[in-house]
C-alpha cells in the first residue's frame, strides 16, 4: 500500500493538495477492509517484501499480527512452538534461506512457490506459510452476490426497503446454492455415454 501511494504522489509531482482526498479514499478502504492480520502476516512471510524491508522487525504492529495468526491458525501448541522456533532461521536467511539462488529467486518466485522450493529449513512454517499465502482474497462470492442483488433491484422494485431487499438476495442465493449441491449426484446423459 504504500509502494502504491508513493506512486499516486510522484504522478502528482507530490503536490500534497491534489491527492490528499485520494489518500483519505485508500485509507478508509485499508483501515476497514484490507488492513487484517492475515494481511500482515502474509506481508511479512513473503521473501521479496520482507528481505527488502530491514524496519519489518521492528515494526511492532506487523509481528503482532503475524503472532496472531499463528496464534488462531496454527492447530496445536507443538506447532505453535515450532513455528515459532523456525521463523529465525528465515529471518536470519539461515539454511536454504541463505543460499544465492534462493536469494535471487525471492523477487522471481510467487511466495508460495518459493517456500515450496525454498523452505525445507523450516518444514513446519513452510507448511503454515503456504497455506497462509495460498488463501485467496477472491471477490468471488461477493460479485455474485451483487450480480443477485442487481436481478431483483430493477427499476419495478426500486422501492424495497433495505432489509427485505436483502432478504430476498439470502433466498435467492441460498436457493442456488441447495440446487446446486442437490444435483451434485445428477449423471449427465452426454458424459456417461
């Protein structure tokens, strides 16, 4: 986010006046929605973002997150503790964390590719590190929500109050979701042929 806001600046030759009200948009969106300890987490865990950043150890707020994540994702107390014995050895690029090539690779390699390939130093992390980095932040659901929402909020029901607009896209989407996995035994004529 701020790689981005340093960009939006220097477009407007860093003159604080002209995307001050930009900034203001950007922070609200981070603050509420984006600004997660998954986010943090998945910041801090990513080679090409962390090494690059020598002030990620002493930035309190991400290691708080981070802890937090592992904290509520990681199952039990033995891979707490391990996960917590192994992140000094990627801090300290230690093992196969340390090699050129896995240096080099750190800003080639998507961050879950790269652990796969690079974290066998760490196997416990490496484990929690994929799964954390592999979770998507998919609009997905929503977008078919609002595709929902715009099918029943036509001009003839402009009128609906809130609630039972939202009402009706519960049902709509929930009756979708009970079709589909009601067909989910269904054989196809076309495949079985």
């Amino acid at each position: 986010m701020d790689r981005a806001k340093k960009i939006i600046a220097a477009s407007f030759k860093n003159k604080q006046e002209k995307y001050k009200e930009i900034f203001k948009i950007i922070d609200k969106r981070w603050n509420c929605q984006l600004h997660r300890p998954l986010h943090l987490a998945g910041y801090y865990l990513n080679p090409s973002l962390y090494y690059n950043n020598p002030d990620v150890e002493d930035d309190s707020e991400i290691l708080g997150w981070l802890h937090s994540c592992i904290d509520k994702l990681a199952l039990t107390e033995e891979v707490k503790s391990k996960i917590h014995l192994e992140i000094p050895l990627y801090r300290h690029a230690e093992g196969i964390f340390g090699t050129p090539f896995s240096k080099k690779m750190r800003a080639t390699l998507a961050p879950a590719e790269w652990w796969m390939q690079y974290g066998a130093s760490a196997p416990t992390l490496k484990r929690f590190i994929i799964w954390v980095l592999s979770l998507t932040c998919s609009s997905l659901e929503c977008e078919r929500n609002w595709s929902i929402f715009e099918h029943l909020h036509s001009k003839k029901r402009s009128r609906l109050d809130q609630q039972k607009l939202s009402d009706l896209v519960y049902i709509k989407y929930n009756r979708a979701l009970k079709r589909r996995y009601d067909m989910r035994d269904t054989i196809y004529p076309i495949l079985s042929a």
